[in-house]
C-alpha cells in the first residue's frame, strides 16, 4: 500500500478505509500523511494514481450526535457551492451517497485535497479579511437562493432576556460553590450585558441557511485569497450573521483588541456580493455572544485545553467590551 505516516492506533482504521477506497474508486493509494486539525475525527492526505485526495473518517462516539440525513444535505450544498465556483473541496460521492462505510463499519467521506495555509486567529490582514467577506457573501447567495427551502425556525433559538438573565445566575452559583474567584467577575459581566439588551434590535428575522463553523481553522489562505472553505459539518437553517460574527471575531481578534480596519474589510467584501445594512457586524456581534457565551463561559472554563481556550477568550472578549465598541461598529 506505500508510505503510511500514521500512528499506530490509526493504522487499523487506515487500512481498512484505504481497502474500501481502493476497490470502491478503482485508485491506486501510494501514500497517506495523517492532517491533526479537529476533534475527534480522523482526517488523511493521501497520494494517489489520480492526484492527491483527502479522506476525513468521522468518530463513531461523535457521529453518534449527527443526523446522516442532515449531513447528506449538508455535503449536497457543499457540492452546489463548488459547482457555482465558490473556494470549497469537490466530493466524491458514489451512486449519491457522499458518505461510505468501510468493511469494518468506518463511516467516511473522500473530496479533493486543498492547498493554502491555515492563518492563525487574530492575524488575519486586511486583504486576506475583504477576499474572505466576498467569499462569505458568496456562499451565503448560493446557500439561499430560489432552489434551496425555507424553515419555519432557525436552530438557534434566542431566550428571552429574563431566561438568560436566570442562567448566569445559576452558572454564577456554580463558580462560587467550586470557589472559582477568577471566573465570577466574568459572569457578571454577562449578567450587565443581558439586562442592557433589547432582542428586537437582533434583527432576529433575518433567517437563512449558513455554515455556522467559519473560523479560521476551516478556512484555507493562498497569499491573500481564500483557497478554501472546510468542513461543511454543521450547515444548517439558522442565521447566515452568525457567520460574519464567528469570521470576524476568529480573523480580527488578537491581544484583546480588535482590528477594526480588518474587520471593515470582511464587511466591505461580504457587502460587494450580499445586501447588508450598516451596523450588520454589530448586531451579528451581538447575537454571536449571545448564542455562544453560554457554550463557552462556565464555572471550569479555566480548565480548558486547545480550541475552547480561544472562543471562551471571545466571548469574554465580546462580554466585555461590546458596549464600548458600537459607536466603531455603527457603519460596519
């Protein structure tokens, strides 16, 4: 089968995909370098008689939180996007089904193998942040046009203020009780920025199917334009805003302040390609934190490791400082 860098407690799993690979796609497979980007999931860049692909094996604990039938949907959408020219990996179902079952019951998936660079959070530049708005901008057209349905309800849906208010709350109970001093100014801070809210101003109808994963680790850079959007994994019928808010906050953030120039940026590229008033980012800002601060700001989050260290930084980030910047953000 050729050069395998992989561990060998992925090597079982490996072979067994790579079997199925080989008699399923009549391919030849030379060579396979394990990629350690996510949770969980294995992902291979393999070398082949036709070109370099990338096979992603999905985790058979995780995939137990998935619904097939919504990631079907999901990889249908991602090969619309390619088709419509839109900087995303080409799959490669079989007789329509995009994902496959090796013999030993390994689920997986096979697209194209992407080049470009992974740019780390907060140092994004200005023309990296405008190509990825007007890539963002695309896909969100794409997503929601004439061809794709509608939902009555988006998967987010907002408490009311009261109901969160009585969260943090609880959550600020729980730090105390486990004597986390450190963390119980932070959940203040959210409980101020609750009560100074109004949902209406959310623009909670703007509704739509979105990608809802867009941050910088899914996100590939050649030079200064993208060269690919990864993991379609979570799409969605949600709120395509919260994509601007994940993209900005992921690409703009960086020694607790944020690059507002870059952040202008994303929003004059997304604008180009995709209606959005002024003061779009802010309130897509705002409904970000108030999705995912709960997801994130917790009694033990001092005891994160890898990916939830930076977003729960983000959301106290957000917590803290968004009433300061809406007068920076009134045009975005």
């Amino acid at each position: 089968m050729g050069a395998f860098q992989v561990d060998e407690i992925h090597k079982e799993i490996l072979e067994d995909i790579i079997e199925t690979c080989q008699r399923v796609y009549g391919v030849e497979v030379m060579e396979a370098v394990p990629i350690y980007r996510g949770w969980l999931n294995l992902k291979w860049r393999i070398k082949t008689n036709k070109g370099k692909l990338l096979i992603k094996q999905f985790n058979k604990e995780r995939f137990r939180k998935y619904s097939e039938k919504e990631l079907h949907f999901a990889y249908t959408q991602q090969e619309k996007l390619h088709r419509h020219g839109i900087a995303c990996p080409k799959l490669f179902p079989l007789k329509e089904q995009f994902m496959l079952k090796s013999v030993n019951g390994e689920r997986f998936i096979v697209m194209e193998f992407c080049e470009g660079s992974i740019v780390q959070p907060g140092t994004a530049t200005e023309f990296q942040m405008y190509h990825l708005g007007k890539a963002t901008g695309r896909m969100h057209c794409v997503l929601n046009d004439e061809s794709n349905p509608k939902k009555k309800k988006p998967e987010f849906i907002a408490p009311v203020v009261e109901d969160r208010i009585n969260y943090w709350h609880s959550v600020n109970k729980h730090a105390q009780s486990k004597g986390k001093q450190s963390i119980i100014p932070i959940i203040k801070r959210q409980i101020e920025l609750t009560k100074s809210i109004d949902l209406e101003d959310f623009t909670l109808h703007d509704t739509g199917w979105a990608h809802r994963d867009l941050f910088m680790e899914n996100i590939l850079f050649q030079a200064n334009e993208v060269s690919a959007i990864l993991d379609f994994d979570r799409l969605k019928y949600d709120y395509p805003q919260l994509d601007v808010a994940r993209a900005v906050i992921s690409g703009c953030l960086s020694n607790n302040s944020l690059n507002v120039s870059s952040a202008a940026a994303f929003m004059e590229g997304y604008k180009e390609e995709r209606e959005a008033g002024n003061g779009y980012l802010k309130k897509a800002l705002y409904l970000l934190w108030y999705m995912e601060s709960t997801w994130w700001i917790e009694a033990g989050m001092d005891e994160f490791k890898g990916p939830p260290v930076r977003f729960a930084a983000e959301m106290v980030w957000l917590g803290g400082n968004l009433l300061e910047l809406e007068n920076l953000l009134n045009n975005l």
